[in-house]
C-alpha cells in the first residue's frame, strides 16, 4: 500500500493535502466499497439462481452472492436425479429449468458416452414430457449460466462470505445493507437469504429453531425421536421409519463384540436415544450426492483416503459378517448386495443416493454445522468426505467385504468430466436441514396432510414426508442401531404459506427466507427439494418486486396481488 510520512516543509502545504486526501484516502477505503442494489440475495442455490432471474424479469436490479466458486447449489452439486413427488406441482421458472434441460439433451451432440435411445433412467428416461428430471451436473450448471446469461439485471459474485458477527447493518427492523468478509458491503431495498444454512437470517436476528420439535409442540406424529420401525402418521397411515434404513439383527456395536466393557465403535453414541415423540436438536445426517460412472474411459477408480482407519468401518463388515445364508437375502428391499440407491443418469452417469443401515449418511457427525463457524464448517465437511471416500474404497477392495459386492463397486468410480478440481469429488455437501426459521406461520404435518390448509399459497410442497438417520445408538439387546429415519407418503400437493418465507414483522421487514423457512422438522422433510426451492425463489422475488414497486414492507403485501402476479408468471397453485 502507497505510504506518505509528511516532513516539515511538506506538511503544510497544498500539496501534501491533496496527496493525502486524493490519493491515500481512496485507497485505504477500498475494501469497503458500497454498491447498492434493489434486491440483495445471499446464497446462490437453486433457489437463488431462479429468485434473481425473477428479479430481473421484474426489471429490479439485483446481485447474486455466492459464498462458493460455483452456483446452483445441490442441483449442479451432484443431486441429479430430482426429488419431486409430482411434476405437475413444478411451475414458473422451476419448470423453466427442467424444460431447458430436455432442451440440452434433444441435442444428439451432448450424448458424449452413450446414445439417448440407450438411456434407462427409471421413471425419468421418457422425452415425452415437456421436461427433463434428471441431469448430470456439469449440466446443470451450464443451463443455469445460459439462464442467467439472458438476463440484464443480474450481477453474480463468487467466493463472497458474509460477516456473521458484525456484518448486518439496521435501523429498526429493516436491514440496510449486509458486510462481507472482504469488507464489501451490499446496500438493497430488499434481502433474500437463499443459503441451505440460514445464515443471513440467524445474523439478523430472525427467530430461529435447529432440531426437531416434540410431537405435541404443533400436534404432528412424526416429529421427535422416532426410534421405531414403523409409525403412523396423523391420519392412520403407514410411514416406514427405521426397517429401511437400519442393520440386520444381531450387530454388536463394541470393541469386541458383545463386550461393552471394550467400549464402543466409531460413531456409535453412548447415549439413549431419547423417548419416542420427544424433542432435540440432533439433525438427519449429510452426505455428499456422488456423480459416478462405469465407463471405464471417464472412470476415476476409488482411493483409499489420506489417514483412513478400518475401525470406522467395522460396522459395515459386521452387518455382512452377520447375515444369515446369502448376503443377497440380507435385505428384502432395494440393492441386494450394495447400500445405495444407484439412480441412472444421462451418458453412463448415475447419482447416488444411501440406503441400509452403514450408507454414504455419515450419522451423527453433523450436529455442530449450523452454528458452526466457517472454518469449523469446512472441517466437517472435509471428515464427511473422507468417510465417504474411505467407505466407497472399502466397498471396492476391502478383503472383509464379500466378492461379490467388490465385484459390483469397483466397476465404479468417479467422474474425469465432473467436477474436475478434486479427481471427480464434488465440493457440495448435501445439508438435508440446518437452522429453519420460526415465523407466524409454521408449516407442519398438519400441512402435508391436508388437516390444516395455508390460504396464502406460494408454491406446492408433493414429495413424501423424509427424514434421513439422525443418531446410531445400542439398543435394549446391546445391537447397533440408527435412529430417526421416517418415510411418510404425501396424498396429493400442499400449499405452502406466504407467511412461512418471511419473518415475523416485528423482527425484520424487508427479508425474504425460502430455503430455510418456517417449518417443522418433518413437514421441512417433505418441502427441502431443489424444485420446490426454485419455486419458493421465484415466489419470495415476485413478492420482494411487489414491495419496491409500492414502497411496503413484506408482510403487507397484498395477496390478491401476490397471487395474481404468481399466476402471470406459471407458478402452480393448486
């Protein structure tokens, strides 16, 4: 940095000032530059993306920030095969998306390492549609910088992390402008938090909840502990909790087998699970969404991580060790041989997804990430990493693993052509939920089975009920066992609340939260999916268009006028 110490003869004449203030003082500034927008959106998501192609249709000028090298979150992160319950529910720029996606793979030129008649993508291999749900994320990302592209009053920026601590400036309960660590500052009329951990809207000081809630909090059946196999939901139906998602019977979880003087295994809690029904503030696990291929010219063999400890994989040789007969008997459902859901995806790729009792799901090992700082964040991420590396190295070589499940996993690998930084590993950890806010208008279960109907729709909720595995623990016969798991059929679209993206009045006005929304934990189960997050975008920027053009806050928005503009843009709501 340019330095000037003044001297004697110097120090009081023009020249000296006019240096001094011209010169220096720009410079000494220059990490905090102010730009100032009408719409400010933290976190380039799906939901992100389709919120600042929304602004701009709008005519608002709106930037995108992105705390990462690379936007669009789990959709270009590696979750490729989409989660949606009913494509009829998926409107407006959502839509959009998936519809350019066909578009992309109509053209025989992108089938680079198979024939688009050789495609079998179950349930999501047919061209008949106007759209396409499953992609590989490389393009992804290419339709969503095209998107972007075509727009005039989107300015996107990379690598940007708010300032957490310091880095919200209000008067009353309005947000004025938001601080980086860079020391940029954002002034806009209004602010979106589209991050998957809540974190310009827990810096702001809008009420918040991480956990689940008891069940008699909002009157739900599936929320709390569920250390069950099987419960029902509010309406007598049945929901499939642990059975798909534990061990086999008889796995120790010690040391030394049926010994609890040995101590326990890795990743095994010493503590009870708590009472079904109850309360806590464990969160389902977190994995990361793999983007592998079995053709061996784009294959990246597995490899055995840096620092890599077989004890943290000795549950997984048990669960074989324990079978009773052939290993493909072991389950009555899903992969016989291997705990994953290996869903295809165009030009020999497929997403991976867990399943079974010791999966990609890293149990237990996320509690902190919510409130976790940046640093402390990435070390998470990075040891939910090298488990899932370790546990795809294991799968394919490990000697304790039976053949035939070495034969079927080490005709796998990762990608060369995907995420080209770290040898095919995508960056994109998959957080299932971290914090959610609490605003006056809660989603529950009562919502996703229709006992309690939001009059303000914004967008329709269709997949089922899900919760991933949220503690391993030994049960009452000193057997391994996961906890937390729920899958509860959804009969037919929900709407979602207005109310439930924005903030309590009397906390902010001119915020907008549809990623981490006013939700309970298990109804959040149901409502977390990239489609849905794109729509909640879309809808929250359509809003925040509305309150610059009238000059209001978010909660007096009208909805007859919110509506109508949500119809005139292709959003579903019914």
């Amino acid at each position: 940095m340019l330095s000037l110490k003044p001297t004697p003869s110097l120090k009081n004449t023009f020249a000296f000032w006019f240096i001094y203030f011209v010169i220096l003082c720009p410079i000494n500034a220059s990490a905090q530059i102010i730009q100032s927008y009408d719409v400010v959106i933290y976190g380039g998501t799906s939901a992100g993306v389709s919120a600042a192609i929304q602004c701009s249709r709008m005519g608002k000028k709106v930037i995108l920030i992105e705390p990462t090298n690379r936007m669009g979150g789990l959709t270009t992160g590696g979750l490729g095969k989409t989660d949606i319950g009913n494509k009829q529910a998926i409107g407006g720029v959502s839509r959009e998306f998936y519809q350019n996606i066909k578009t992309y793979y109509l053209k025989p030129e992108n089938w680079i390492w198979e024939k688009r008649e050789d495609y079998k993508g179950v349930g999501y291999n047919t061209f008949d549609e106007d759209a396409m749900w499953a992609f590989e994320p490389s393009v992804a990302l290419k339709v969503f910088l095209e998107m972007v592209k075509n727009e005039s009053n989107i300015h996107i920026v990379y690598n940007q992390r708010l300032n957490r601590k310091s880095g919200i400036k209000k008067e009353k309960q309005v947000i004025k402008s938001i601080q980086m660590e860079t020391g940029q500052i954002y002034q806009g009329k209004m602010f979106m938090d589209c991050t998957y951990e809540g974190d310009l809207m827990a810096a702001s000081g809008v009420s918040y909840t991480v956990g689940r809630e008891s069940n008699s909090q909002y009157g739900e059946s599936l929320n709390g502990v569920q250390a069950n196999n099987f419960n029902l939901t509010l309406q007598k139906k049945l929901s499939r909790n642990g059975i798909h998602h534990n061990f086999i019977e008889g796995v120790s979880p010690y040391l030394v087998k049926g010994n609890p003087k040995s101590g326990l295994l890795p990743f095994v809690s010493a503590e009870k699970p708590g009472v079904d029904g109850q309360a806590d503030h464990k969160i389902q696990a977190y994995c990361y969404r793999m983007t592998l291929t079995n053709l061996p010219e784009n294959r990246i063999p597995f490899k055995k991580p840096v620092g890599y400890k077989e004890l943290e994989y000795e549950l997984l040789f048990r669960n074989y060790e324990a079978a009773k007969g052939d290993i493909r008997n072991m389950y009555d459902y899903g992969d016989p041989l291997v705990p994953w859901i290996n869903s295809p995806m165009p030009n020999r790729k497929t997403d991976i997804n867990n399943q079974k009792g010791f999966s990609t799901d890293f149990i237990g090992q996320n509690y902190r990430y919510p409130e976790a700082s940046y640093d402390e964040r990435l070390k998470i991420a990075a040891l939910h990493k090298k488990y899932q590396e370790g546990l795809m190295w294991t799968l394919s070589y490990h000697p304790r693993i039976p053949k035939q499940v070495r034969d079927v996993v080490s005709e796998w690998g990762t990608c060369k052509d995907e995420f080209v930084t770290d040898g095919g590993w995508t960056d994109q950890l998959y957080i299932r939920e971290a914090r959610r806010m609490v605003s006056d208008y809660v989603m529950t279960q009562r919502n996703c089975e229709a006992m309690d109907v939001a009059q303000d729709v914004i967008g329709l909720g269709a997949y089922q009920m899900d919760s991933h595995p949220i503690q391993r623990y030994v049960d009452v016969n000193g057997f391994v066992k996961n906890e937390g798991n729920v899958e509860a059929h959804v009969d037919a679209p929900f709407p979602i609340s207005y109310k439930s993206i924005i903030p309590k009045k009397s906390e902010i006005t001119n915020l907008f939260i549809p990623v981490c929304l006013s939700s309970s934990h298990i109804a959040y189960g149901s409502i977390r999916m990239e489609p849905v997050f794109m729509v909640l975008g879309q809808s929250a920027a359509i809003a925040a268009s509305i309150a610059i053009d009238k000059n209001i806050q978010a909660q007096e928005v009208s909805y007859p006028e919110l509506r109508a503009a949500l119809i005139k843009n292709y959003q579903i709501l019914k």
